[in-house]
C-alpha cells in the first residue's frame, strides 16, 4: 500500500482556524531529530512524507520548562506505542501471509532452547 498524507484547514465563523495535518507513511517518509547544539536549546523532530513535513521543537531562546519536558515525554510515549503497535500488526500481517511457516519453537519451549535442540538434532 502507498502511503499518503493531506492536510485540511476548517473555518467556522467565530472560531479559530484548525489545521490537521495528516501523514500516513510508507517507505518514503522521513523522521529526523535535529538535536540542540552550541548551547541553544532549539531542537526539534521533524516527520516529511512528500511535500507535507511537521516539525516539533523549541526555539533556540526558549528555557525549557517543565510542561514542555512532560509533552517531550508524551510524544515519546506515543511513538513507543505507535511502534509496538506497528510491531505487533507486522508480525501479524506475516503470519497471514505464511500460515504454513513455523517460527521454530516447540510449544511450551523458549526460542533459545529449540535453537539448541534443532543443534542436536544437526550433530
């Protein structure tokens, strides 16, 4: 599947503007951290799918403040779940595609110890 992105802008009268930009990536997509430097604190994580990028950072005369080490936190947070997730649904999708292919382990044994018996087997 190809990955996609697009964002939408939505006016209403006597609101704010809202912006949503939306990337749903494939081999494309680009994740990039900038770290600060030089004694600035500016850094930041930028995430480019064709001609849509978001970046998130601090600017380089910024004091880092405790809301915004707990916001790093929550986005660090998410990607550990997004990954996981993108872990999980992969091995899954596998599995859908080789239902005859065996990981090797014998029910009830760790993987390490059906390595060592598939060596026994082999002596």
């Amino acid at each position: 599947m190809k990955g996609y992105s697009y964002t939408t802008i939505s006016m209403q009268s006597g609101r704010s503007p809202y912006l949503n930009v939306t990337i749903y990536p494939d081999a494309h997509a680009r994740v990039r951290y900038c770290p600060a430097e030089n004694g600035k604190s500016s850094c930041h994580v930028s995430i480019q799918h064709g001609d849509a990028m978001v970046a998130v950072g601090l600017t380089s005369d910024a004091t880092v403040t405790p809301a915004q080490v707990d916001f790093a936190r929550e986005l660090f947070n998410a990607a550990a779940a997004f990954l996981a997730d993108c872990e999980r649904l992969a091995v899954a999708h596998a599995a859908d595609q080789n239902p005859g292919q065996h990981s090797g382990t014998t029910c009830g044994q760790a993987p390490e110890q059906a390595g060592d018996r598939a060596d026994d087997e082999a002596a």
